[in-house]
C-alpha cells in the first residue's frame, strides 16, 4: 500500500470523524451559535466535494476517462433539476456507458 494513500485514508476518516463528533456535541447545545453552524454546514459540503472531485477525475494516480467525467456531469444535472434518484442513477450510468460504448 502506498503511504500516500494511507496518509490520505487516515486524513479523510478524521476529517469525517470530527465533523460526526462536531455534529453531535454542538448539537445538544441550546445556544449553538449561527456562524458555527453556517462553518459546519461549509465543511460538510467541501469534504464532500473533495471526494466527489478526487472519484470523478482520478482512477488511481492516473486521470479517469472522459465518459465518467460526462457521465458524472450528466447526473449532477440530474440531481440539480431534483430528478428522481433512479433518475439520477440512470442518467449518470447511461451517459456513461453509451459514451463508452461509442468510443
């Protein structure tokens, strides 16, 4: 295993872990400030943007093909017009695996 992938690994699960535990904790309290909230919410977002990001463009260390990226894009359209998940699903797999299939 690479060490970098290890280092990477090891990142993401504390990063998810403290945002569970950030969840948790602040969320019992009565006074949880607006601002701590929107920067939760923010961080939320970003961790899961980056992993999006990282599974879309990459496929190992090498660049992923062009068909995931379009069909990645075409199921993100799809859930932006809040399409059914199935909707989504197929969207996304379809455009891909034509895309493919032409190329």
């Amino acid at each position: 295993m690479d060490a970098e992938l290890l280092v990477a690994c090891v990142v993401l699960a504390g990063a998810t872990y403290l945002v569970r535990l950030a969840g948790v904790t602040m969320g019992q309290q009565d006074n949880f400030p607006e601002s701590a909230d929107r920067t939760v919410d923010a961080a939320i977002a970003v961790l899961l943007a980056a992993v999006a990001a990282t599974s879309t463009l990459y496929d190992g260390q090498q660049l992923a093909d062009w068909p995931r990226m379009a069909g990645v894009l075409a199921g993100a359209l799809a859930a932006v017009l809040r399409l059914p998940l199935i909707a989504v699903l197929l969207a996304a797999g379809g455009t891909a695996g034509a895309l493919r299939l032409l190329s």
